[in-house]
C-alpha cells in the first residue's frame, strides 16, 4: 500500500497526469469540432474519469505541497502558485458540480422570471411518480438511463437504447395507426415541423396549439375525415396559391384545406397532410439540419416491451410524450428545465445595429426592466456584450435574438462562490509567480547563477544572405482592360481626404482604401490598380466590375454552392438569373447562431457577405461617408445622401458632389476633378473642423501607410539573423572566438530595425487609439517585438541568442503578412473594447515570444547535437550548455506569463460574457499549453525524463502546442476567438516541408548524442 501512495505522490505520477489531461483536452476540441459540443463534454470535459484526473492531481499537488515543505519561508514563493492551482481546482469544481447556468428568451413586450437550464433533462412521470435525470445524450454515448419505477403495484422499467441527432419527424398511415396532424409552425425564430396527435400542445408562451385539447388558444378538432380549426382570436387566412389575405373573427370554425396558411399574432401555421390513422417514425436528417433531436426509449411493464421517440431541442423546453405500456399511461420530456428567479426581466427594446447597406449586424443590446418585488426594486437596464447585468448572484449576458429582431436570448450564470474561489486562486497564482522570479530560494535564480559561469561566445566573419519574396497575381488582367484608368494626381488628392469607417472611425481615405482592397481581396494593390483607384473606379463603373474576380472566397464548399472554382470570385456568381442573393438564407441562419457554435462554413459565409456588402456599399456610395454633419456626434453623410440639417447649397453639394466628381473624370465636366476635391476639403473642415483628427494625424497615419514599417523590417530580421547564425556555426568549425566589433556591429543592426520595429507600434497605437494587439495582425506583429525583445535581453552576451530570437521575429512578421492576414486598423468590436483586453492579450502574446525563442534555442542545440564529432565535442558542450540555461530560463519566464495571461483571460470573459471558463477551443488550447510547458519544466524532477537532450526534444516539440493555441483554433476549429481576423484553407506546404526539416534534425541528432556527452 506504502508503494502505491507513494507512485500516486510521485512526480513521475503528476507528469503522467499532465500528460493525460493535456491529450485528453486536445482530442475534446477536434472531437468538439467534428461531432459537436455535447459529444465532447459527455466523453471527456463532464465525464467522471476526467474529474477523477483533475482530483487525482490536485492531491498529488498538496501532499508535495506538505512534503516538500512549501509553506516555509525560504520556498513561499513557489508553494503559493502550487496551492494557487488546488484553490483553482476547487473553484472549478464549484462551478462544476453547485452552481449552474441556462438562457432567457424574452420577446419585446414581454417579462420572464425563469431561465433555461443548460443541461438537458430527462423527464418520466406516471401517476404520482416523477423521476427527472440530467443527461448529456450523444450518438456516441446514450445508455444513460435505467429507472425503475413502481406505478400500480407493477414496475416499469425505462432503459435509453439510442439517440437520434438532427432528427426528423415523419408520419406513415398504418391500419393500426390514431389520427395525427403533420404541420409546419414558422416565426420570428425559425421555422419548426410539429406533429399532433390528440391530446398534444405546444406552449409557445403567447399562444397554445393544440389537438383536441380545451385550453388551447388555436384547437384543432376532427370530424370524420376533416379537420377543423377553431381560434379563441383573430386570424389571417392566406393561400398559397395567391389571391388577397382573408380576415377571420375569434371563435369561427374554419375547415382546414391544403395550401393554407393561417397568421396568428406572429405566427404562421401550415397544415401538410391529416392522417386519419397514422404512425410517427423517428429518422436522421441527411442534411443534418434539423434543430431537434430524439431519444430513443425502452419501456418495459414486465409484460410488454414498447419503444418510444421523444423528441427534444436543444435550448428549448422540452415536449411532452405520451405513451401507454400495457395499462399505465407514462408521460416522457426531453430537453432543459424551467429555473425560477426571485424576481423578472421586462423586454422593452431590442436593439440591433446594421452596416449601412446591409444585413450584417454591427451591434446588438436588450433595454431591460428589473422587477424584484421581494426587494422592492425597480429599474432599467441595458445589456449587451462587455455589459453585462449582476443581480442577486445571477449574471446575465447578450447571448443571441431572434430572428425578426424583436426578441433576444440572455444568456444566465449562477456561480458566486465558485467565481470567488477562483479568482482567489488567480491572484495567489500571479503574486506566487513574480515572488519566484526574484526569491534567490527559486530555481529560476539558480539558472541565472548558472549561467554566469559560462564563457560567452562570438564570432569573426558574414556570410550573405539573400531573401526571396513571392507574390501573388490577382485576377486576370484582361478581366480589368475596359475600365478606364484615373489620373494619379487625382488619386493623391483623393487619399488625403477624411472620411468615416464604417465603425465610426475617421481616417485618411488612403488608409480605407487600403483596408476595403485587403478586406475584400486579400490584396495590397489590384493588377497595378492603387486602393484609392480601385475604390473609386468600383464607384463610378460598377457595370464593368461586376465580371471582374475580386472577392475572396476561402472555403471549398462555400465555392461548391457558388459553383466556382477560384480564389476570387465575380458578383455576378453571387446571384442568381432572377436577382436573388443566393447567400441570404444562410446569412441569416449564420448570424443567428451564438458565435461558439458556428462551423467553418458559416464563419466562412459571414467573412464573404461583409465582403460583398463592402462592395455594394462603395458602388452605393455608403462607403463614401465625407461629409460631416451640424453635430460632432452625427453620422456623417453619404455620397449621394440627401442630408437634412445643414444649409441648402451644402446638402446639394453633398448630394451632387459625386456625379460631379464622376463627370470630371470621364472629361465631360466644366469643373475640374481637383476642384471638387478641394470643395470636399473645405466642406469637412466647415463642418468637422473642431473634431477632425489633426493634420499631424493625418500625416503620421499616411507615413504608417506609405512607409509600412513591420513589411519592410523583417527581410532585415531574416538577413541578418540568418547571417550571424550560419557564420556562428562556421566558427565553431573554425574554433576562433568572436571579435566584440564585428557582434556590435551585428547587433546595431538587428538593434536599429528593433527600433523601427518599436516605432511602428507607437504609431499603430497613435493612430488607432487602442494597444495594438486586439487582431490576428496586430497580436503578430507584437509577438515579434516580444520575441526580439526576449533575444535582447538573454542575447546580450551570448551570440546565437539573439541569433534566434531575430530569426523567430522575422519569421513571425512574415507570417503576418501573408495574404491570409487581416492587417487593418479599426475601432474594436464590442466583445474586444475592454480594459482586460490590454492585460490579457498583452501578457499572453508576450509569452509566446518566450516560448518560441525556447523552441528555436531547442532546435539550435539538436543542430549543435547534429554537427558534433570527438574533435569539437568541448567546444560545443559549452554552448549547449549556455544555451539550455537559457533556453530553460526562457521557458520559465514564458510558462508564467502563458499562465497568467491564460487565467487573467478568465476575468476578461467574466466580464465580457458572464463565465470564466467554457471550454471554448481558443481557452482549452491555452491551458493545454499550460500543462504542456508545466510538463516540461518539471522533467528535471522526474526519474528518466532528466537530461538536457530529453529536455531539448520537449522544448521543440512543445511549441507545437503554441502554433496550435494560435493558428489552429483561430483557422480550423470553431469557437468563441472568432474574431482573430483571418481565414486560411488548407496547411501551406511550406509548413509540412519544415515538419521535415526539422524530423532530420532530431533524428541525426539522437544518433549523435549517443556518442557524445554533453551531461556531465
């Protein structure tokens, strides 16, 4: 038993359990991703064995915690981030196992003093007994209940024997069938297919519809072979074959008739078929649309085995179904359960915000009422995302709405305690981490003792280097040979006029220009064709651009639907023959979705209808907002626009301007191009002169666009980092130390493009108002500084450092500019405008820079490893030394910014959407890589898994985790994190030929290491 104890308190015992949970959360987000959320929190996140893993080691934590004496003074630093992770845990379990959360649907006009829950129910009633279970049903996973229940001195048991997803209810004639009613129930949500038999009703809140049954506002009632329809208010009768609506008064008895349509309050009914005597079969959608899905059960008296159906949708309150099993009438319900508050919310408006000349939605909010009469309390409130409602212990959070925009969906979290718990473990984690930077008891100080015995490195020579660049061509030139060209100087004049974003943003036309070209086709210029040019050439030749391929379209089953082929794709392939948008359905359906769980096709479907209502907005003229109202706080007005509020000759300038511009340009114009521009230029500042950004401003944020630091940075990066690796690894063959010049001179260079690099960012920051790391672009970029910046500081004395680290910088700002990037300057979107945003991003990003540059001083020891032979052995040894100081120093440093970032995200979406932890793919992807690096770092404690080579093969490796955390949850899997602003089909093939690369490294270089022993 000892032996068992103390396998379980081991080290090697918590490594093993790391490793667990890190893989077992790994396979949940791509089971996640293909099968769906309920498949992967069943199998993995709220299955017993993974909470058996989670205790198991928080466990191992406090007994080493104890024995290892932690809580004495000389090792407080590291025994408070290690308690830090139990108290976490127990916070987790909290939330996990007492608190709860569900939705609130509210309609305007409406209150609600319940809430949805999030788990799912089975419910079984028969007589007096009601036995109501939590079930988290999958087709992987759906033996889930066996009751026994004793009803009339007899026992029924009730087993789930399958689980149908996306299910579709289908009714048969049978001889031995009842009457049934097979209808369609469309609304503001959605459209639904019901079917009733007698008895059946659907409580939608406002309305009951039912078959046969008296409190039902719309009955249904059969006479022989016809079905009847009486209404206890008025109605719509509508054919769908034409003609004028009918009106009908409450209380008429209607006979109902295919191709019928009823309109009641906000509802439309269709009647398909009523079968006299039919039967309801359960069967799969093929499509995989359906919104319910069934469970499959076996109901047993001990006489007779029955199957029933009971159908279910997730979100919604489940529906009874009845069932008769010998002589004993049973009642099943399938879905969440109503959980009553102490008090109500009244929907007064619900707010939705839309691009101007589109469907998509900007913003969204709910003005609420809160009504507590228990406290006497009653007040507005506004909900909407980063805002969210705290009451009573409940947090409420703009979830969704309704689909015709007059109802929306909160989204509702009871956790107190365990958020206070957790939070309480966030903070211990965080001081615990910076007192073990800087207590000389910590391991991280003995590293940096270690490393000042080492020698520093240098070297004598330069290799060149040259860097190739590729482009990409656009559309075909002969698409663009009939739109006639525009005057440069022109253009000039154009640019450096203000004009208004479609976020509200005022900015240079150039640096708009520059984000609609990107935005809409992933490219820079336009076969020659400056931003400027194509904006304005969009506007006034519409007819000749609408054959030109100019949207970016990304996904291959989107270009299915289409029925294209290409990377960018004409308008007119967007539209059918009769006008029609042929993406509208599933635009709507998309936007309608929570953002967590929409599929690649439909992020897809939402990037691609921006794009192309950005390209009707500029041949509109709603992309041409320069024109400022009376009013600092007013909308600025349109090309084209009427504008009210302004004197007369201004707002047929306004109106007219345009046209003018556009008659200029063709030559047919008695006022010159130059002319109109400069009246544009004098209108703003009339109008907009004591809020226009200055012309500092403008100038600074035009010399960001011309002169676009961070591309032109990284070819510096790369030459010079790849020129001081390969001549540090010539002289170690050469066996000749470095000339302090020839470094100096290395690193005045690599220091100069670190200060433009530094300067960017500032101006990025000055001209956009925001730290910039809010988007997949800017969050890169800063990562590259981040990544230098850690070479800098380790690198000063230790050549092949800041090698590396310039390297890695370089690479990472390559990556950014790759066309897949988004590299815009905008307001932030609602869900990013918060001061978390700052710290959690921040520290995040600035951790991966860590870990990168740990990766690649990895991957330079395994080359190290690779060129070693018995000659240069010592001299080799000591920078593989040297290097795996550092390397472990990096990975520290890295590992606890990763960890407070990780969780300090927790807080950021407390506050922003009312949960600290979801298991959102973006959130599981960093705390596996957590585990991972907590993995690493404690290799040196575990039997078999010391040595520097061991711990070199980890710290390349590991990096895997990091690449995923950032490109694979923002590329490939769904999630929360949607807003990275960027889109990426398939893996480049430059990135399987690297995987290549460096599997040869790893392979000559555990051949070598055999024969060579740099441990001792």
């Amino acid at each position: 038993m000892k032996k068992i104890l103390n396998f379980l308190f081991s080290f090697s015992f918590m490594g093993f359990l790391l490793l667990i949970m890190a893989f077992s959360m790994a396979i949940a987000t791509f089971v996640e991703s293909s099968y769906g959320t309920e498949v992967a929190q069943g199998l993995i996140y709220k299955s017993y064995w993974f909470s058996l893993v989670l205790f198991l080691l928080a466990v191992n934590l406090l007994v080493n915690f104890i024995r290892r004496r932690m809580y004495t003074r000389q090792r407080i630093a590291v025994g408070l981030f290690h308690i830090s992770f139990i108290i976490i845990l127990a916070g987790a379990a909290i939330t996990r196992f007492i608190s709860f959360e569900g939705m609130m649907h509210i309609r305007e006009g409406e209150s609600s003093n319940f809430i949805l829950s999030a788990e799912d129910y089975l419910t079984i009633k028969s007589g007096d007994q009601l036995i109501q279970e939590p079930v988290l049903f999958s087709e992987f996973d759906y033996k889930q209940i066996s009751e026994k229940l004793k009803v009339e001195d007899r026992e029924v048991q009730v087993k789930s024997v399958g689980y149908i997803k996306n299910a579709l209810r289908s009714v048969m004639e049978h001889p031995s069938g009842s009457e049934m009613i097979d209808m369609v129930l469309s609304s503001g949500q959605g459209r639904e297919s019901l079917v009733f038999s007698k008895g059946k009703s659907i409580d939608l809140g406002s309305l009951i519809i039912g078959y046969d049954v008296p409190n039902a506002n719309v009955q249904f009632i059969s006479r022989g072979d016809s079905l009847l329809l009486i209404s206890d208010r008025a109605l719509e009768l509508r054919s769908m074959t034409g003609g004028e609506p009918v009106s009908l008064q409450a209380r008429d008895t209607l006979s109902v008739q295919p191709m019928n349509l009823y309109a009641i309050d906000n509802y439309l009914l269709i009647v398909k078929n009523f079968y006299t005597k039919g039967v309801m079969r359960v069967v799969k959608d093929p499509a995989g649309q359906a919104p319910e899905n069934a469970v499959v059960l076996e109901v047993n008296d001990g006489t007779q085995t029955q199957i029933v159906n009971v159908m279910g949708i997730k979100g919604m309150k489940g529906e009874p179904f009845t069932a008769t099993v010998g002589n004993i009438r049973m009642e099943f319900t399938f879905g969440p359960i109503p959980l009553y508050l102490p008090f109500s919310l009244h929907l007064t408006d619900f707010q939705l915000e839309k691009y101007p000349g589109s469907e998509s939605p900007a913003s969204f909010a709910s003005e609420l009422i809160l009504n507590d009469t228990e406290r006497n309390v009653s007040r507005n409130e506004r909900v909407f995302m980063n805002n969210t409602l705290n009451y009573r212990g409940y947090k409420f959070f703009q979830s969704s709405y309704d689909q015709d925009e007059k109802g929306t969906v909160l989204s509702v979290n009871a956790d107190q305690l365990g958020t206070l718990v957790t939070y309480i473990g966030y903070i211990l984690l965080g001081l615990g981490f910076i007192l073990a930077l800087f207590s000389k008891n910590s391991y991280f100080q003995h590293l940096v003792g270690r490393l000042k015995k080492y020698s520093t490195a240098a070297v004598p020579m330069i290799i060149l280097l040259t860097v190739m660049s590729s482009g990409q061509a656009s559309a075909n030139e002969s698409e663009l040979a009939s739109i006639p060209r525009i005057d440069k100087a022109l253009l000039k004049n154009f640019s450096e006029l203000w004009i208004q974003g479609t976020d509200g943003r005022i900015e240079p036309v150039s640096t708009l220009s520059s984000e609609i070209l990107r935005k809409i086709s992933r490219q820079s210029t336009f076969y020659g064709r400056s931003p400027e040019e194509m904006m304005l050439s969009l506007k006034f030749y519409p007819d000749l651009w609408r054959d030109v391929s100019l949207v970016y379209v990304a996904n291959n089953e989107l270009k299915e639907i289409l029925g294209v082929t290409g990377k960018r794709v004409p308008l007119t392939a967007f539209f059918d023959a009769g006008g029609t948008y042929k993406l509208i359905d599933r635009v709507q359906a998309a936007f309608a979705k929570p953002p967590g769980l929409r599929n690649m096709l439909e992020k897809e479907i939402i990037n691609v209808d921006e794009r192309i209502a950005i390209c009707f907005m500029i041949i509109n003229g709603d992309m041409f907002a320069m024109f400022p109202g009376a009013a600092r706080n007013d909308k600025w007005f349109t090309a084209g626009s009427t504008p009210t509020g302004i004197p007369s000759p201004d707002s047929l300038f306004v109106n007219r301007g345009f046209e003018l511009l556009k008659e200029s340009v063709n030559g047919h114009g008695e006022i010159t191009g130059s002319q109109i521009l400069a009246s544009i230029a004098t209108y703003q500042k009339k109008f907009g002169g004591s809020y226009l950004p200055s012309d500092d401003h403008k100038k600074v944020e035009m010399f960001y666009n011309k002169v676009n630091p961070f591309k032109r940075v990284f070819p510096i990066y790369l030459l010079v980092g790849f020129a001081l690796l390969i001549v540090l690894f010539v002289n170690i063959f050469r066996q000749k130390q470095l000339g302090s010049k020839l470094f100096k001179a290395f690193l005045a260079i690599i220091l100069l493009g670190f200060l433009l690099h530094t300067v960017g960012l500032i101006l990025r920051w000055y001209i956009s108002g925001h730290a910039p790391w809010s988007n997949g672009y800017e969050s890169m970029i800063y990562i590259a500084w981040a990544t230098l910046l850690a070479g800098i500081i380790f690198g000063r004395k230790y050549p092949f450092v800041i090698a590396t680290g310039t390297i890695l910088s370089g690479i990472t700002l390559f990556v950014a500019h790759l066309n897949w990037m988004n590299p815009e300057i905008t307001q932030l979107v609602p869900v990013l405008n918060s001061y978390w945003l700052m710290i959690h991003v921040a520290i995040i990003t600035a951790s991966y820079g860590f870990l990168g540059l740990s990766a690649f001083l990895g991957l330079l020891v395994l080359i190290l490893y690779s060129v070693s032979n018995q000659q240069n052995s010592q001299t080799i040894k000591g920078f593989v030394l040297q290097l795996t100081t550092i390397n472990e120093m990096s990975v520290t440093i890295g590992l606890y910014m990763l960890t407070i970032g990780t969780f300090l995200g927790g807080v950021w979406a407390n506050e922003s959407w009312g949960r600290y932890w979801g298991w959102d793919s973006k959130e599981t992807w960093a705390l596996i890589t957590v585990v991972i690096y907590s993995f690493i770092a404690h290799m040196r404690l575990i039997p078999g898994m010391k040595g520097i080579y061991t711990y070199t093969i980890a710290s390349v490796i590991g990096f895997a985790s990091v690449l995923m955390t950032y490109f694979g949850v923002n590329y490939y899997l769904s999630g929360l994190h949607s807003y990275g602003r960027g889109s990426i089909d398939a893996v480049h093939w430059s990135a399987f030929v690297t995987l290549g690369i460096i599997a040869i490294i790893m392979l000559v270089s555990n051949i070598r290491q055999k024969n060579i022993d740099f441990e001792n």
